[in-house]
C-alpha cells in the first residue's frame, strides 16, 4: 500500500498550542511522524538573563499557565539551594497547598479537553465545571485564577487565617464526591474506554527510552514521582503514594492524571491540618552566592528542572530549565506509529503537552 | 545497599583513566547533587556510558557562555544525570571557536531534543547527531544566537510589536508634518 502524507497543525482544532506534525501515513494508519516545533518560542531564556533574581520570580510564572507554579516555586528552590537557605516550615506547607492545587486544576483540564476530543462533550462540561471550584479558590486565597503570584526567595508571599483554611477545607470535602464520581466514569464508560483503551500505547521499554516524565511515564508503570525520589517543601513529611498504571496507554494516563488529582485533595488537607504557625518567609534579604545548583520539582506534567549559575551579581549567568513535556513530545512517535489517524488528537492530548514551556 | 555517591565513583573509576573528583553536595533535605569537570571534553561519551550503564537518566543539557569565558576563549556545557532522584551533573569545557562535542543520542535517546537546541543558540557541532535540523528557531534567523553580542530578543518576534508600533508613529508624524 502507498503512503502519503498528512499536515497536522500548526493551527488545528483539536490543538491548544501550535505544534506541526508531518504525519506519514497508508491507509487510516500512522506509519510516520516528524515534529517541527518553535511557533510560540520567545527567547524567555534569554530574558531570564538580563533580568535580575527577584525579576525572574515574575519571569518564569509567565512561562505556562497551567503549572505557572511549578516554575517560580523551584526557580526560587535553585536560588535557595544555591545560597543554603533554609525556609520556615510553615512555607514549605503553603508551597505544597499552591502546587497541588495547581495539579488538580490541571489534570482536570487535560482530562476535560479529552472528554471533548472523543465527541463526549457532556463529559467535557462535567468535569470543567468541577475544575472551576478550584479556580474559586485560586482566585479566593491568591487573587488570580491562574498565575497565584505565592512565592518568594526564602518561602511564600501569602498566608492562611482560620477563615481562608476553613473555606479551602471545605472546597477540598466538595471536590472529593465530584472526583470520585469523574474517576468511576473514566474507569466504567464504555463509551470512554471504547475510544481511549489500546489506544496509544507507549509500552514501559519506551517510556525509559525516550526518558518521559510524570503521568506519561507512570502510566506506562515507571515509579517515578519527584516529591518521593528527590523530596522538597513539606512532601518528605505527608503522606501519598505515587500512582502508577501499566497499560500505557491514554486511558492509563488519564487514570493516573485523575488519581493525583484525588490525592492532591487529600495532600492539601494534610498540609491545612498539619501546618505549624510560624513565618511565612525569612526575615533577612537573601544573599545569593556566585555558584551553580539544581532544584528539582514535579510539575503537573512531571520532573520539571532548573539550573541557576550566577557570578555573584544579582543577574543569573545561566538560567535554564527543562519541562517535562519536552521529552514527552519525542515520545508520541512511539504512541502514534500504529494508530488510526483520527486518533492523533486524541493520543496528542494524552501527553498532556505544553508548547509553551516546552519552548520558552 | 551501596550508596549512589559509592557507586557513581566506581562508575566513573572504572570509565575514567585517572579517576576525577566529584563534589558532593546534600540539601535539608537530604536531596544530593553531584558535580564533577571532566579534565577533557572527550571523556564525555565514556563517562555518560558509564552512568547509562548504571541505569541513570539524560535529564538535561546546559551549554553556556559567560561574558568571562569569552574573555577567556572558552565555554562550558553541564550535562545534568539524574540516578533516580540524584543528580550528577557532568561538565565539559570546549574552545570558542570551533567547538566540537560527540552526541550523546547513541547512549540517551532524548538527548536528540537538547542537542538540537544547544547547537541552534551557541556555536557548537555535535559529531555524530542523527538529525542535526533547527529545533525550534527558524532557519532564516542567523545561527548560535546566544553567542551574539545583538539582544536575543531583538532577533525574534518578541520585539516586531514594538517594531511596527515605532513605524506607525514614524508615519503619522509625517503624515501629521505635511
């Protein structure tokens, strides 16, 4: 049978961000893929280092919207690490209630637009509209629906009264009823798992190959989550378990994505019960020695990573930073090779990707 | 168990002729970072073969060029390791001019994307890269941009808005002038 060739994108419906996919293919399957990618990059690196440290707490929120976070969060960790700061406990918590509040919003998200891909749209408003309880309380503790604004060298720039730890508590008690109502869908919809089970599969020799991160390498059965393997803020001290599936494929995804999402509930809980009174940040300016360092986090992709290397100026030398879905992309030529066309949204989707971060 | 900071040395004793110091470093939390300069740059490929070997993952690649390694005709770039929740970054010091290092694609598959990047924004050639295209920066954008002295974003769109905004009041204040 002859092959042929088919564009994907930039601009495509079904795609959030532009990516480019030269997808080869004969008959309805895909035989081939190549990835042309650079449609959103703007140079933030190149930014990072002409802008000062307290400026790039800014810099790098504005990278994603989606893990906005994870990236101010384990920027201000780098500098940390590098100057041996030590932030006070009860910070550690509130980074911990920022991330995973973060995490819930969105993987919902990821599994809402998978709803929509498959043509279940009911599915799609079911779940966005539980996502929006966690952006009430984004916009209620932080202000912001999506870039929080929480972190600062040496620990947080916010705080929770009685009141606010009351309100989100009583958020979190909501959520659980609507998450466990979603899960039981994905998992017994025959519908769901009609068009999502076989369907890209990224077998766990794979995964380790193409070295993928996160719900993409946990649902292909790789125990890896950051906050076990390499713990920061307040994870060495709650309790959570890192959620694997072995099938691998969108569907696995989308389990281990919902499942982090019920137990980021539950961590956030913790974190309300457990946080001890205190500061929220060092009462000192901090001062950042020239030197390098990593800091590590996982974002609601995966392993996100920073390297710092400053000269003793209060400008990075080198700021770098690899996303999770950078490898992840690379990865889809394992997914798709095999798959119907009209699938290639759908198995895109189920890395959850970010163009954004994933160009700077 | 043998700990990861005995095992990285046996690694890298054994790849290494001689062996090379690593400098340990462990957060509050008991989070280690590794950090080794290789002597010569070519001893890249037989250090990474030993850390793939002891089942460690590519998680990054880090080139840069300080105003200071300029100064001195050199540049530097980090290969960060991570061995399952460790990381060791390695480093390599290459020449300004005609910078030369061996891909690492053969040994990790996802060095292909980072290569790919570093060699579109320094002027560094990676020997032996299965697929040596731009990554994300146009081919009509001058190439190793990051190793120019022009302001990288005066190269990308990043500055056409302010770019068409200054045309546009160049041209009413002639139209406004007649």
């Amino acid at each position: 049978m002859s092959s042929y060739t088919i564009p994907v994108g930039p601009l495509h419906v079904a795609l959030e961000e532009p990516m480019y996919f030269r997808v080869e293919a004969q008959g309805e399957m895909v035989v081939g893929l190549d990835i042309t990618a650079g449609h959103v990059h703007r140079g933030i690196e190149a930014l990072a280092m002409t802008r000062n440290f307290y400026q790039n707490i800014t810099l790098t929120e504005r990278l994603c919207s989606l893990c906005s976070n994870s990236h101010p969060s384990t920027y201000c960790m780098a500098l940390e690490n590098l100057a041996s700061i030590r932030i006070p406990e009860r910070a550690e918590y509130l980074r911990v209630i920022a991330d995973e509040i973060k995490r819930v919003a969105s993987n919902l998200f990821n599994c809402a637009i998978l709803g929509h891909i498959i043509g279940f749209d009911s599915l799609f408003k079911h779940v966005m509209e539980t996502r929006e309880i966690m952006q009430d309380v984004k916009e209620t503790i932080y202000g912001n629906r999506m870039d929080l604004a929480a972190n600062c060298i040496g620990g947080v720039k916010y705080d929770l009264d009685e009141e606010r730890s009351k309100y989100l508590w009583q958020q979190m008690e909501r959520m659980k009823k609507h998450l466990d109502e979603i899960y039981a869908l994905y998992c017994k919809n025959s519908f769901v798992r009609l068009r999502t089970e076989g369907v890209g599969v990224l077998s766990k020799e794979d995964a380790l190959r193409f070295a993928v991160v996160g719900p993409v390498a946990r649902g292909s059965g790789i125990d890896y989550d950051v906050r076990q393997k390499s713990p920061y803020a307040a994870y060495d001290r709650l309790d959570f378990e890192v959620q694997t599936e072995n099938g691998g494929d969108v569907l696995c995804r989308a389990k281990v994505r919902l499942r982090e999402a019920q137990q980021a509930v539950r961590l956030i809980q913790q974190c309300v019960t457990d946080m001890p009174a205190g500061p929220t940040c060092i009462d000192t300016p901090p001062e950042i020695p020239a030197g390098e360092a990593i800091a590590k986090s996982e974002a609601p992709r995966g392993e996100l990573i920073y390297y710092l290397r400053t000269d003793g100026s209060d400008i990075p030398e080198r700021l770098k930073w690899r996303v999770p879905s950078y490898m992840n992309w690379d990865a889809l030529k394992s997914m798709l090779v095999g798959d119907k066309i009209s699938d290639i949204a759908l198995i895109v989707n189920s890395i959850d990707p970010c163009i954004s971060c994933t160009e700077r | 168990m043998q700990d990861v900071i005995s095992q990285v040395k046996e690694a890298l004793d054994g790849a290494l002729s001689p062996s090379v110091a690593i400098d340990w470093k462990c957060d509050f939390k008991g989070v280690k970072t590794g950090w080794c300069k290789l002597p010569e740059s070519d001893q890249l490929l037989a250090a990474a073969s030993a850390i793939s070997t002891m089942g460690g993952r590519l998680s990054t690649v880090t080139a840069y060029l300080a105003e200071k390694y300029r100064k001195q005709g050199r540049r530097e770039i980090a290969y960060h390791f991570d061995l399952d929740g460790t990381t060791l970054t390695l480093t390599i010091e290459l020449p300004l001019e005609k910078a030369r290092v061996a891909s690492l694609t053969p040994l990790f598959r996802n060095a292909d994307w980072n290569e790919r990047e570093f060699m579109e924004l320094y002027d560094i050639d990676v020997i032996g890269h299965p697929d040596p295209r731009r990554l994300f920066i146009d081919e009509t954008i001058e190439p190793a941009v990051f190793d120019g002295l022009i302001p990288y974003s005066t190269l990308i769109n990043g500055a056409s808005s302010k770019t068409l905004w200054e045309a546009v009041m160049a041209q009413n204040s002639k139209e406004q002038g007649k």
